[in-house]
C-alpha cells in the first residue's frame, strides 16, 4: 500500500510500525448539533481507509473521539437548559445511528473530551511548568517559539503572521489572531458555567 506522506509531500509505501497493527486516530465529531453531510463526507473517507488497511491484513485500532465540551457545546446546553453532558449524548447518539445506517465500521475506541479534563489540566500544567506557555486575556497559549518544529506538517512559516480566522469559525479571544508566536491550548472559558475546573477542551 502507497500512502501521501503529509510531511514529505510525497507517495510513500506504507507498513505498520510493528508489521500487523495500524493504530489510527481520527478527530471525531463535536456534538453541540447533530452530524450533517459535510462531516460524514470526512467519515466515510476513513471508513473507505480503515476497510483498505484491514484488506492488506492488518488489524486496525481505531480512536475517533467525541468533543463534548467547547464554546459552542457549552452556550447551546446553556440556552437549553440541560446539563453539558445530557445536551451532547443526543447528538452522540444520533451520531452512531447515522454512522451505522451509513454501514460505516464500528471504531475501537470512542473516548470524550469531557472523559478526561484532568489529564488536560494537567498536561497544560506542565507545559506551565516547563516555560512553554503564555497567559492573555484568560486564556493559555503555547510558546511555539519554544518548539521550533511547530508546524512541519503544515510547514508554518514562524516568520509571517497567523492568517485570521475564518468568519464564523473564531472559537477564541482575540489573541488567536495575533502573529505566529503563540497557539492556543485548551483554556477555560467565563461563558462556562459547566466546568468548575481552570482547564477545559477547545477543538482546533
């Protein structure tokens, strides 16, 4: 099997690291809306993938995980009236009953943001800890100055400024805008009403 190398720009023969095991993560859904056509487009193109992988003879561990916790999660629980967790597992749900309707191959593993807020706040922590962030405006960022390999796959240019966001797509403070020193970690919100701790999950 040939595969496109992102960080070489190139087709490249592809084996598992261990010679039978492909362990593959994959960004799952953000559950503050039911799954619409856009996003299965993304599912079904890995679905195609993972049934490729497993056709060569290899098994595949797949992680796809659910993002149950971020501005727009908390403000549309919010406005509902029901706790974060309550608002997003109706979408979790929907979300499966699409997938297998689609035929898409049950995944290994399904884990949800909301699952695992401590081992975020800690992570960010030591990130602190190790000089690697910035506090602005209440928010975390990382020092990508720090990392000087940040961005290889998209080969960022640390030189030039950080595009704005696209419209409507802004999921930060203003400081997400400024120029390429900075990225943003996952920082809690004044909107959260949710979370008590410091520390919650932001999709990129």
């Amino acid at each position: 099997m040939r595969l496109y190398n992102t960080l070489t720009r190139r087709e490249e023969d592809f084996s598992p690291a261990d010679g039978k095991t492909v362990r593959m993560y994959t960004c799952g859904l953000t559950v503050y809306a039911r799954g619409h056509i856009g996003n299965f487009r993304t599912f079904v193109a890995l679905d195609v993938l993972r049934r490729a992988l497993e056709f060569e003879g290899w098994t595949v561990r797949q992680v796809r995980n659910y993002t149950d916790v971020d501005d727009r999660t908390i403000v549309e629980s919010v406005k509902s009236g029901r706790p974060l967790r309550e608002y997003t597992q109706q979408f979790v749900e929907a979300f499966e009953g699409d997938a297998a309707a689609l035929g898409l191959e049950r995944v290994e593993y399904t884990p949800r943001a909301t699952d695992h807020i401590p081992a975020m706040a800690d992570m960010i922590k030591a990130l602190e800890k190790n000089g690697h962030t910035y506090a602005t405006d209440g928010s975390i960022y990382f020092k990508i100055s720090t990392f000087p390999a940040y961005g290889r796959l998209a080969r960022l240019d640390h030189s030039q400024p950080l595009p704005p966001s696209p419209a409507g797509r802004h999921r930060g403070p203003p400081p997400l805008r400024r120029p390429a020193c900075g990225a943003a970690v996952p920082a809690g919100t004044q909107a959260d009403p949710v979370l008590a701790p410091r520390h919650s999950s932001s999709r990129r």
